[in-house]
C-alpha cells in the first residue's frame, strides 16, 4: 500500500518539477496576451532566464542568478514591446525574430564567458526546504521533502496574478486595452504602457520560468534545456483559457504528461514520443472546439494605432 | 460652455429631430454656445444661426443662416450649383426583379434580426427600405446577397430562386451590390485602383486561358474610371488613396458597368459631400430609368423618400408599412419607424 | 514604392552594424572580421558550392511562408510539413526498389510534396472550418510532427542493417538508406559547362534551378493569374472578397495546402542529396529562416531567392570567421536576428512614411 502511495507521491513531485516552468512562463503568456500581445518570443526569453540565471548563480549565488534572469528576460521583453507596441509590427514575426536573436545570444555569450557554447559548469541551487510536519509522513516525503524554494514561489505568483487581473483596477485597464483598445483610449486608459508593463511582465516570469530550469531543476545551463516549453506554455494558456489558475492547473497537467513521459521509456507500451505529443494535441483539440471553447482576448496580436498617426 | 455632436441627427426619426432641436434651442436661450455639425441643409438652416462651411480642410466661407438659401449653401459646399431636386421621370414598373417572401435572418448570438420580411422590386422602379439603424437592415441585405445564412423564406431574382446560393452564384445572372461599408466590403484598399475595377470580374471576361488579361483589364478600367467620373492620380495607385466620394464612385462604377437587372445599395450616400451625394442619386436613377430593378437601403429618410418610387419602413426586423412618397405625413412615418404605429396585426411594441 | 524598397537595405545595414558592435566586444575589428567572411564565401570554389546548396531550402521556405502570407496566412508550421515531406519522400527513397531513376526520384519528391500537403491540411481545416488560429495550431502540429517522426525514425524504420561506423559502439538512429535511383543529381555537371568547377564535396543540386524555377512560377501564379488575384484580395480584405462573390475559406484552404506543399519539398535538399538517409538529427529551422526569408525579400520572387542566397552566404560566413578569424559563428545568428527584426521596423516606419507622401499626393492630384 505504501508502496503504491509513494509511486503516486514521487509521480506527482516529478509532475510539479516539470510543470512549475511551463507555470511561470503561461503566467507570463497571460500578461502579455490579456494586454493584447502575443508573445511567441516565450522561448526566447526562457532561453535567456536559462543562461542569464545560471551565469548569475555562477558568479554570485542563486539569489544573484534569479535576479539576472528576470533582467534577462525582461531585457528581451522590451525588444518585443518595442516592437509590437511602438513600431507596431507583426508580433508573430517579432516573436519568432527573438527566439532567433536569444538563441544566437545565448550561445556567442556561453562561448565568451565560459568558453563553451553549449553547457556551463554547475551552479549553486537555493536551499531547499522541507515542510513541517508533512515532510515527515514517509509517503508525502517525495512530495514536501526537499522542495525548491520556487515551488511555493510559483504558487503564490498564480494567486497573485489571477488577484491583479480580476481584482485590481490595474487588472481591469489590462483587459480593456486587450479586449477593446480603442474604448479604453476614449476612457483615458493609457494603451501603449499598459501593453509595455504587460509585455514586460511576461518576460520577467519566463526569465524566472528558465532560472527554474537551469539552477534548481538541472543546476546547470544545457543549450537547448527549454525544448519548446514557451510554446507549451502558450499551449497552456490556450487550454487555460487565459485565466491564471486554469493555465497553471493544465500547466501541472502537461507536466504530468511530461514525466509520464519518462516513465513510459521503462515500460514500453506505448512509445514515449506519443506521450509528449500529449500536450500539443490537446491545444489542438482545444482550437478545433471538440474540447470546450476557449476565447482570445479580442484585440489580442493586433497592434493599436490611433487614427491619423 | 461649448458642446460638439457630429451629424447627430442622422439616425434619428423626423419626431426626434424636433425634439432634439427644440432642446437646442432651450440651451441656447439659456445661453450656451453649440457647434452643430451636418452635412444636412435643412436642418442646418433650421437650427443654425450663423454657418461656417468647411470643403476639404478648408474653410470656404462663413455666413448668417437668415442670408442663405438651401440652393447657395449647397453651392458652397460643393463649389458649383447644385440641383437640390431630383428630375424623376415617372416610373415604368415591368416584371419582378427582386422578390422576397417571408424571409428570416438570424443576427449576432443567433437572435431573429429579420422577422418575416416580404417585398417586392419590379425592374424599373426603386424600392427604398428606412428605418433606424439596427432594425435588421443590415442583416437583410447581407442575407440577399448570400452573405449571411437564410433561416426562414425565400428570395428570388428574376424568377429563380437564390435563397442558400452562394454570393457569386446569386451574382452571376446580374446581381450588383454596393454595401454599406465601402472601405470592409467594397474595395480591398491596398490593392491597385484597376484591380479594384475587376473584383469579382477576375473569373468572368478578362481572362485569357489561365491568366488575366492585363492589357484588356487595364483598358476596361481607364473606361470605367472616365465614365464614372472617378478623380484619381494613376490607375496603377491603391484604393486607398482615394477620397470618399470617389471611392464610392469606383464602387458604382464596378457594380453598374456589369449591366446587372437588380441592384442592391446598402447606404450609397453614406458619409458622401452633396457633389458626390447627387452623382450617386443621378446614377440610380438612370439604372431604373434603363429598367433595372433596385433597392435601395439607408437609415437617412430624407434621401430615401427623395430617391424611391415606393418605400418601406424597417422596425423590429420586419416592413411595418409600405407606401409612396408623398403618400404619408413626415410624423406618421416617425411613429412607425419608432415602433409606436405598426400594421394592423401589431401585437404592441416588439423589444426582444 | 522605390522608398519601400530600401526597408531591407536599413535592415541590412543595421544588423551589419550590431554585429560589428559584438566583434568589438570580443576584441575583433569587423573590417578585418567581415574582410576574412568576403574573401572565404567568394574566394573559393567550395564556399561556392556550399552557398547554392544551403540556399536551396531556403528558396523553398521563403516561398511556402511567402505564398500563404499573400492570402493572409502566417505559415510557422513550414518546420514541421518539412519533417513530415522529408519522412515520406524518405520512406518512399528506401521502401520502394527497382524503379529507374527517372520514376523514383519524381516519386520521392512528389511524396515529400504530399507529406507538406498532408501536414498543412489539418491547420488549414481547422482555420477555414473553426477558425483556429494558424499561429497556434501550426506550432503544435511542429512540435507533434518532430516527435511523430522521432517515432518513425527510431521504431519504425530504424535500419538494423546497416553497417557499424568504425569506432562508433552503437548503429546510429536513422532510416536505410535511400535508393541510388532516388538521389537528386549534383549540378556540377551543368556549372563545368559554365566553367566553373565545383568540388567533389560540395552538394549543390538540381533542387536548386528546379527552385528558382518555382519562384518564376508562383509570381505569375501570384500575379497574372484569376487564383493569384483571389489570394491577394482574401490576403488583404477577407470582407471585400466574400461580398465580390469569391468564395473566402476555399482559396484560403488551397493557398494554406499549396504552401505546405511547397514547404515538403524544403528538406529533400538535405536528404535526397546530401544525407541519403533520414536521422534524428535532420536539420531544423529551415522554416523559421523561411519567414526571414520571405519578409527580407519583400515577398516577391526574386526578393525571396536573393534573400535566400545572402543567409546561406551568412551561414557559409559564420563558418569562416569561426575558422580564420575565431570570433563565434553565432555573431551571425545574432545578426540574422536582428536583421529580421529591423526589417519588420524599417518596413512599417518607411511604409507609414510612404502612405503619408502619397496620401498628400492623392490630395494635392
């Protein structure tokens, strides 16, 4: 029985190590998109999180790595929002530019400052903490035992962003400006800076999302370690209907899916890449409606000009 | 104190007009400053007391409202005379062009927004639909043209039924549209002025085995352009260079060189000067006068009892009452574009 | 429209400009640093060679991408109708014996044409029937494809014939090798008669005139035909276009299959002439590069194999500088970011600029 309960345990801790990063980056999806800018440059800011995190942990601790990581990100953010908000561009193009640019980046920096393009050396991970009393029952041990810092961390952020969208005066303008920029610009509601803070926003919580990956979860920077997880992030947006709790809920799901994943290697039934397929299906089925419905914000990729400009 | 409305009275019924000018009026006995903004003569003439006349960006010349005639404001606005009534020739009403019977149209979030609506089009007339907005005109015509799904009733063109057609199918026997918004619907604005003289034509006569006939398509358009009267710099520019006026003009251009039988205009006039405005009457008018059948759609009632040989009026998404003009008194006509008066099997007001 | 034509010169220029801040961060001049790029793309033979072969796919990317966005469609999932054509066209290069080469390579390529189609049908269907974003649904069908043909690769096909590489333990991860008969010929042959001599180890090929070629037909396609001008006028105004009667989800749906298409055909380069077999590790990003492509030629024919031709001889450059002047191929990555990013800028601001101009000119007319 106990042996059972704790393959369940160590499932759903595996399943929370590989969801918490594609958590923190639909976050970031969401501010974005809620403002009203599509972020396909996720990855890209992921990338940058990765490496800037594991650089900052490198010199000074991980404290100092997540702090460059969410400058990192956020530093790439500000190309996309000047991009899509102030020259108006094709966010899509714009996007897939940055995962260009941040892949580039990343590695001519990793060949200059570690003098190897594709790994660094092992980086210091955050102290992690067990959790009173429940750590100490031996099935949830997997569970509570040992936990990264991060993990409450990301918990509080998608309380937190779910109460700043729906219970905040800020929340409210960031929707207006997404769903109907040019009644929110007849109100008063600035437009240009909200989309900057949303965009800006989402390229903070990718950056923490790959300083997830690279300091507690490898502890180590591996070139291509975010293997498209900014777009299972975007995936999990979609599916989430982009509301924080619901996004961070299939985020878990499409981390289960992940860790599955490994499990079905061992067993090999069904073959694993089919597994990993698991979470993209879904998305599809969701966009095709067999599977609920799930709105975009309505003015979410199109760039706002005012008349005349 | 000064307050601006732009063209307010537009959507409102000859009722409300007065209402609404009777309110100005208070406010400015009780000394408030207004700026009122029309393109409407009468009303500025009415309202007015001293009238600025702006023509493209500038202003031509300003003048106390007692000094003016409709005809001299007219005159400056457009830059020459300007013919305020239209020279009709009786009507000659043939066969049916246009008939529809009973027709159901479902609008946004499936709501009915055409509730059994039937009328007739004879070639050689034309039949006006006013109403206020949003009393399903929209969906009707968007529903004649197979732009829209049919949920109930028939339409038919010549004797054929069209109702499940495709929009070119119903096209194709001589069915020309020109649709209330020329800038979604009527011209593609990036594209070239030319090509915007074929659209829906691409497949039709200008094709040489699988390619367009660029020099045939050119000529076709340099014609329509001088026919019409369209003002352009080159042929070869996009649309959207084009002022308003003379984008609805290439839009008449296209739709009535294909010498169709019916014509459909959804708001022809709509945001058009008095220049334009009366080249776009003239050229209805000369398709009835050469037998076509047309129906003509627009929230502005003035333009539509001027234009049509028969009209009916648009509420809650059926034809409450059908007449001539001249037949019925302005106020009467309000009250059943409100609402207030309806046919005789008028259950109350219609709300949902 | 001559000043919209200089957006790609600002865009080239700039990113010129970026990457040669970043050679002075490392201490390089990018006089000598660009110097050592020129004299290794031009002046030898096999940089040559490499340049026509690495331009080759992306002529076929830029074009997909290109031919989808006339209609309105942005095609990201050109990366994974790629895998899909190149997984078919291998399977048919392999599975299928004893043809003459004359029927098998026609075969295969066609078969990689299809595997595109195939991939592009279900974004496509699910644009025009439920209106899913292509964006979206286009980037999952990429990721499902690389898996899916993981799967294939590795156990489905797997060779478990092939013949121990010496010194490498265990049999590499990659279909059986492709049929002779289904290889695509080098151009060598074809450039003698030009005199220019290729060398051996270079794999320019027939893909490329074949290519080009392309390019010629989808601008008439585009241009002069009654399809091409339905495309653009869905492309620019869906609204207009149903009203004129022309039927909007169908020449959507046949723009979006006819870029996927030509999309299976990105990877045969690769595969029918160079590899000869399929792997795990078959190159990627061909799609992505497609969209620069095709933005930085303006979506015009010869834009796109121009564009085509100047990010193979980055690639080729980034190699050279790796090797003579050891400054970091990924400078021009970087570049090629940039550069894509300042023409999407330069494009709307020079646009917005020219609008202007001809707006007070159409006034003033």
């Amino acid at each position: 029985m106990s042996l059972v309960g704790e393959f369940v345990a160590e499932m759903m801790a595996s399943a929370i190590r590989m969801g918490i990063p594609i958590l923190l980056a639909a976050l970031g999806a969401i501010f974005s998109e809620r403002s009203g800018v599509i972020n396909i440059g996720l990855e890209g800011m992921m990338m940058f999180g990765a490496f800037f995190g594991a650089l900052g942990s490198y010199l000074g601790g991980p404290v100092l790595g997540l702090a460059l990581a969410i400058a990192g990100g956020t530093a790439l953010a500000f190309v996309h929002a000047m991009g899509s908000v102030t020259f108006r561009v094709n966010q899509i193009v714009s996007g897939v530019a940055l995962n260009i640019l941040a892949y580039g980046c990343v590695r001519f920096s990793s060949i200059t400052i570690f003098k190897m393009a594709t790994t660094s050396p092992h980086v210091a991970k955050l102290a992690s903490i067990d959790v009173p009393s429940l750590s100490r029952i031996p099935v949830l041990r997997p569970l509570f035992g040992g936990v990264s810092p991060m993990v409450p961390l990301a918990v509080c952020l998608a309380l937190a962003s779910y109460w700043l969208i729906q219970r905040t005066v800020f929340g409210l303008r960031l929707r207006a400006v997404g769903e109907n920029p040019l009644a929110a610009d007849t109100v008063g509601v600035p437009v240009p800076p909200l989309r900057y803070v949303g965009v800006l926003l989402s390229g903070a919580l990718a950056g923490l999302a790959g300083a997830y990956l690279s300091i507690e979860h490898t502890g180590m920077y591996v070139e291509g370690m975010t293997q498209g997880k900014g777009y299972i992030a975007l995936a999990a947006t979609i599916f989430g209907d982009w509301s924080p709790l619901r996004a961070s809920a299939v985020a878990m799901l499409f981390g289960f899916a992940e860790s599955l994943s490994f499990r079905v290697v061992e067993g090999g039934t069904i073959p694993y890449q089919f597994i990993k397929m698991i979470p993209y299906a879904m998305t599809l089925a969701v966009l095709a409606g067999v599977v609920g419905r799930s709105r975009p914000p309505a003015s979410s990729g199109v760039p706002y000009e005012r008349e005349g400009e | 104190m000064g307050s601006s409305r732009t063209s307010t009275s537009a959507v409102l019924t000859p009722g409300e007009v007065g209402e609404l000018f009777r309110s100005l009026r208070n406010l400015r006995d009780r000394g408030k400053a207004i700026v009122f903004i029309s393109h409407k003569l009468d009303e500025v003439l009415d309202i007015a007391d001293r009238v600025t006349v702006l023509r493209q960006g500038r202003v031509v010349g300003s003048a106390l409202t007692a000094e003016l005639t409709e005809a001299r404001l007219a005159e400056m606005m457009v830059g020459r005379p300007v013919l305020l009534e239209l020279h009709k020739k009786p009507r000659q009403p043939g066969e049916a062009g246009l008939r529809v019977k009973g027709l159901v149209v479902h609008g946004a979030g499936r709501r009915p927004a055409v509730r059994g609506v039937s009328f007739e089009v004879r070639r050689g007339e034309i039949y006006g639909i006013a109403g206020v907005e949003g009393n399903g005109q929209t969906e009707l015509v968007e529903a004649l043209m197979g732009l829209r799904p049919i949920a109930g009733g028939t339409v038919s063109v010549l004797g054929r039924e069209t109702s499940g057609l495709s929009t070119s199918e119903i096209r194709r026997p001589g069915v020309s549209y020109i649709p209330e918004d020329r800038q979604k619907r009527g011209l593609i604005l990036p594209m070239t002025i030319w090509e915007n003289e074929i659209l829906g034509h691409q497949r039709a006569r200008l094709r040489a085995r699988w390619f367009l006939d660029t020099r045939a398509v050119l000529a076709h358009a340099v014609r329509l352009v001088e026919q019409f009267d369209v003002r352009i710099g080159d042929i070869g520019m996009p649309a959207a260079t084009l002022s308003g006026g003379n984008q609805q003009k290439l839009i008449l251009a296209r739709e009535l060189s294909s010498d169709p039988a019916v014509i459909i205009a959804s708001q022809p006039m709509r945001g058009l000067d008095i220049g334009a405005g009366e080249f776009v009457n003239n050229k209805l008018l000369e398709a009835r006068d050469a037998g076509k059948a047309v129906l003509m759609v627009s929230s502005d009632l003035e333009e539509v009892l001027s234009l049509s040989d028969r009209v009916g009026i648009m509420y809650g998404g059926r034809i409450v009452v059908e007449f001539q003009p001249g037949e019925m008194q302005p106020a009467e006509i309000g009250e059943y574009m409100l609402g207030v008066k309806g046919p005789a099997d008028w259950k109350g007001s219609v709300t949902a | 429209m001559i000043l919209e034509a200089t957006s790609p010169l600002i865009a080239v220029v700039f990113s010129v400009l970026v990457g040669s801040l970043l050679m002075v961060l490392v201490g390089k001049s990018p006089v000598q640093v660009f110097g050592v790029m020129f004299r290794f793309c031009l002046g030898r033979a096999d940089s040559f060679g490499t340049i026509l072969f690495k331009a080759t796919p992306l002529i076929f990317s830029g074009l997909a991408v290109g031919l989808a966005l006339r209609a309105g469609i942005l095609n990201i999932g050109v990366e994974g109708q790629y895998l899909t054509g190149a997984i078919l066209a291998a399977w048919v290069g392999f599975g299928v014996k004893g043809l003459p080469g004359f029927v098998h390579l026609p075969l295969a390529v066609a078969a990689g044409m299809v595997g595109g189609a195939l991939w592009s049908l279900v974004p496509a269907l699910l644009k025009v029937r439920r209106g899913a974003h292509e964006v979206i649904s286009t980037i999952m069908m990429n990721y499902i494809a690389q898996h899916l043909v993981h799967y294939l690769i590795a156990d489905v096909f797997m060779d478990k014939m092939q013949m121990p590489i010496p010194g490498l333990g265990s049999a590499r991860v990659r279909t059986p090798l492709i049929a002779k008969t289904a290889m695509i010929p080098k151009v060598h042959g074809l450039l003698a008669l030009l005199g220019i001599a290729l060398p051996k180890h270079t794999y320019a090929n027939w893909l490329l005139p074949f290519g080009v070629a392309l390019a010629v037909a989808t601008y008439y396609l585009v241009w002069k035909t009654p399809f091409g001008y339905e495309v653009r006028s869905v492309g620019h105004n869906p609204g207009a276009a149903e009203a004129s009667g022309i039927r909007v989800a169908e020449t959507r749906l046949k723009a979006f299959v006819l870029s996927g298409t030509i999309a299976g055909l990105v990877g045969l380069s690769d595969l029918l002439c160079y590899f000869g077999y399929m792997d795990v590790d078959f190159p990627k990003g061909y799609g992505f590069t497609g969209v620069a492509v095709a933005l930085l030629g303006r979506n015009s024919a010869a834009g796109i194999v121009a564009a085509a031709f100047l990010f193979a001889f980055l690639d080729r450059g980034a190699e050279g500088i790796q090797a003579l002047a050891s400054v970091p191929m990924d400078v021009i990555v970087i570049l090629q970011g940039v550069m894509i990013l300042s023409i999407v800028v330069a494009a709307e601001v020079v646009g917005r600029y020219a609008r202007n101009l001809q707006r007070k000119e159409a006034a003033r007319g």
